[in-house]
C-alpha cells in the first residue's frame, strides 16, 4: 500500500455553480474506489482517494485488512467493469493514452455517509475515467461509456437557480444530491455538488455539531 495525492479532485459546492449548460448525475453516499489500466500491464492497482494497492493477490489481501467494509470491491469490479472497459480503451483511439484512471462509487442500498453495513448488497457505480490529458468531460463520458453501470443521469441542460432549489427540495428522488459537470475534460472540465435539505436532515441527526463536514 503507498499513500498518494488526492485520486480524485474535492468538488466544490452550490455556491461556486458557474452558468452554463452541464449534464447533472446522481451523487450516491458511498465510498469513491479508483483503478487504474496500463496498455500492457492491464489492470495493475486501485484504491481509495488517498491510498494505492497492487491489484494482485497480495495487494487486494492489504487492502482488505486495511479496508474491512469493502472487502467484495475488487472481485466486483472484476466481475461487472474490468472486461468491459479494456475492451472500450483498445478500440476507441481517445484512450490510446499510456495509463487511465477510472473512478466508481462503491455503494449498497442503506450506505450513508461513507458507512456501509455489512449484510446490504453493493454495487460498483461508474462516474468519471481519467486520461493522460485530464477527466474527459460529461458528454463523452456519457457517449463512450452510457451503455455501462453509471451514475444516473439526472437532468441535461443550463445551470440555473431553479434547478438548484428543485435539488434541494427532493424533486430528482435522489438521496443525496447531484454532481453537475460542464465543460470539454481536462482544465476545461468543472464540477459542483449539490445535496438535498432531507439528506442535511439526515446528516444533523447523526453528526450533530460535525454535520458540515459531509455537507458540499
């Protein structure tokens, strides 16, 4: 296991929303797992947003004892991403890049707040794929991956109030909130996040004076 800079980017809040169009997918409350290809390498490491395994049998066994809630992560990723998505980033020149990065949410049912019980069956999530030049933008991500488990699609179109207000007040049935992303990938790419009132709700009755730490 090593420790590394951030995996994936902090996204900034509601407060910092530009204007423009964006394509807004649903945030689930789980824990972000990343995993990485190498052209001839394969699928050679994972981990969380701030530690890095071999994906071998050695690695997966320290991850595991480091990591005892995810225990079923990379046997699941096998399963459901990893035939899928080689197949895509040999056949698509974009992703004739040396090494990509892809990111899931790892997420059961009853998860909250990164918290995961044991008996709820999880799931991996597909939300964004890194390549040599930066994240590839929401549009292409939909195109080149859509046909695979990922984020939910929650609303197309321009960044407004409106729309802010209307994810708050729960009109999206999402439990937590959204990610809205705009932009071409890249240093062109922006994300913001925004959560629901009911999911604040949530977050008081369990953190108390901490909430805000899980807040946006």
């Amino acid at each position: 296991m090593s420790r590394i800079r951030l995996a994936y980017p902090k996204i900034s809040g509601s407060k910092d929303a530009p204007a423009g169009h964006c394509i807004a997918f649903e945030k689930y409350d789980g824990t972000n797992l990343h995993w990485i290809w190498e052209r001839e390498l394969g699928w050679y490491a994972f981990g969380t947003r701030r530690n890095r395994f071999d994906l071998d049998e050695r690695g997966i066994a320290a991850f595991n004892a480091d990591h005892q809630r995810y225990e079923d992560a990379p046997a699941l990723f096998q399963q459901t991403f990893a035939n899928k998505l080689e197949h895509i980033f040999q056949e698509n020149p974009t992703y004739a890049t040396p090494e990509i990065t892809v990111f899931t949410e790892y997420v059961g049912t009853d998860s909250f707040a990164g918290l995961h019980k044991a008996d709820d069956p999880k799931q991996l999530v597909l939300f964004d794929v890194e390549i040599e030049t930066g994240i590839i933008g929401p549009e292409q991500f939909v195109a080149d991956f859509g046909q695979l488990n990922i984020a939910r699609i929650v609303y197309q179109g321009k960044l407004i109030g409106q729309f802010i207000h209307d994810v708050r007040e729960g009109k999206y049935d999402v439990s937590e909130g959204v990610i809205c992303k705009g932009g071409t990938g890249g240093n062109d790419l922006w994300m913001i996040k925004i959560k629901t009132n009911a999911y604040m709700e949530r977050l008081k009755q369990a953190f108390q004076d901490r909430w805000e730490d899980y807040w946006e």
